[in-house]
C-alpha cells in the first residue's frame, strides 16, 4: 500500500490519523531511517518501523497525537534492558517524529449574505474549504463566492447531501430566525466539530425554547457557539467574520477556553437587537443557555 497515497484517501473521506517516521538512527536498529507507519484512527496500521516494543509504544503516542492534533518525537534506547526483550536488543537508537494526519476543515456556511461572504473569503485564507447554502440563487452563486467547493441553493438537499463529522464547521446565518431554527434543528443532531449560531441572547433564547417544544432536549444545545464570534467589539459584517474566524480557529487548535465558550457566556454589553437582516449581534458574548426559568 502507497502510504501518501492512503493519507490523501483519509484526508479526502474526513478521516484522521498520525505518521510515525524514523528520522534519526545510531548503531543497530530493527528498521532503517526514514521508515513509516501510519496509524489510522480505529487503530488499525499501514507500513512498518520494525515491530516489537517499539512500534507497540509509537502506536499508543500516534493514538494520542491524533487526538491533541500536536506532533511528538520519540526516544528509544535498545540496549539490553528487560522492557526491550521482544527481539529488538540491537545496541542502537532512534528517533521518530509522529506528526497528525488531518483531514482540512470544512466550513459549512448556512446563509450567503454579507457576514457569510466576508467569512467565506477570510476562512479560505485560514485554510478551510467553503460550502455555502442558501436558497436564494443571487446570493449564492460562484461569482459571489469563487473559493466555494460546493453551493447549494436548497437546505433540504443540503440536509440529505452533508454528513458533518469532526473535520467539519456549520455556521448558522440565514437571512431569518425560522430558517436558522430550520438548520441549527438539523445541526444539533449531527457530529460537526463545531456548531454556531448568529443573533441576539433574545433570538437565540426563542430558538432553543421552539425547539424544545418540538420535542428537542436542551442538552442538545449545550455545543453550541451562540451567539457566535469572540467579543473583539466587532462592528460591521468584516469585523463580525473575523470574529467568527477568531472562535473558528481557537476551536480548530484546541486553543485554552475554547470549548468553555460553547453554551455562551455572560454578556459583555447590552444586547444586540434583532433585525430584519438577521446579520446582528455576532459579536456579543452573552448567555444563550436555556436555563429553568426561560423554559
């Protein structure tokens, strides 16, 4: 098996992973340098560097680089100590640098207006793919948005076409509450890494509550981003997509905090009303957690 051949495969399906190479050798060793493994993320293998103890504790290191998405170098003596009794007492050392196998986000962008083309064209730069939807044909098109892989111009078929998976970002921006209920109903019950919401505390609040009398839990909202965006004070629709790239990309590197902002935080201003546009109040970092007394 072609290992890069196999890397574009996961990289192309969604999948995760982690490459094990031998970079540096001294001495004896079961392999040679600049041998590989893949580490695939059921734990299943391809390629080799050498078998026994060795590769049995670069799996393990593979499993947890795949998870933290943050390289690792490797250190093995194998000299005549007892945990290296599996056929690897060579007298040498090596060295192996793990690195992650990730597959390139993909940002679903739910709404084609101001905010979400000033968006498309900032997070196409950061590295994210661009899906956008919306139903009307003028706003989404390839002339509004050429860095798109994909524009669909119906939710429903946006609903049967994605399968969002942990490679996967929804940003939720129609022009109208009901269809931000519409596609946050179907968002909340799939595994994108990463969920968010525009809108007011108020309009977020009647979002959760009409879901929830349609039979939804309001635990199913706890990982959501809403209202979205970090609170830099954001103002017009291209300081609101770099605030919502801001959160994109703290979420994506795993940065300290950013999963504690999912389910909102306590405002940071007055509320931003909500308008006709539905294109307010991104900015603003305020509670959107349904609690008992707003049920």
């Amino acid at each position: 098996m072609d290992l890069f051949e196999e890397i574009v495969r996961m990289r192309q399906a969604g999948l995760r992973g982690a490459l094990a190479t031998i970079v540096h050798t001294n001495g004896s060793i079961p392999s040679y340098e600049s041998s590989k493994m893949l580490v695939r993320e059921d734990g299943s293998i391809a390629g080799t560097i050498g078998g026994g103890c060795v590769e049995a504790d670069v799996w393990a290191a593979a499993k947890e680089v795949m998870e933290q998405e943050t390289p690792r170098k490797l250190t093995f003596n194998l000299n005549n100590e007892a945990s290296y009794d599996s056929g690897l007492i060579c007298g040498g050392t090596l060295e192996v640098f793990v690195e992650p196998i990730l597959p390139q986000p993909m940002l679903y962008l739910f709404g084609a207006g101001h905010i979400c083309s000033a968006l498309a064209r900032s997070a196409h730069a950061a590295g994210f793919a661009i899906t956008v939807i919306d139903d009307r044909e003028a706003f989404a098109n390839r002339e509004r948005f050429p860095m798109a892989t994909g524009v669909i111009t119906s939710f429903a078929q946006a609903f049967e076409r994605i399968a969002p998976n942990r490679a996967s970002y929804v940003v939720i921006a129609t022009r109208g509450h009901r269809d931000d209920m519409r596609v946050l109903a179907w968002a909340v019950r799939t595994k994108p890494r990463y969920i968010g919401m525009i809108g007011s505390k108020r309009k977020v609040l009647r979002t959760y509550q009409a879901l929830e009398g349609e039979g939804f839990r309001p635990e199913e909202f706890a990982d959501v981003y809403a209202p979205i965006g970090l609170n830099i004070g954001a103002l017009s629709p291209e300081e609101i997509a770099v605030s919502i790239l801001a959160e994109l990309i703290a979420v994506r590197r795993n940065a300290r905090g950013a999963n504690s902002r999912a389910g909102g935080n306590p405002a940071a201003g007055p509320d931003a009303a909500d308008n006709a546009s539905n294109e307010a109040g991104a900015h603003k970092k305020i509670d959107a957690r349904p609690t008992s007394t707003s049920r």
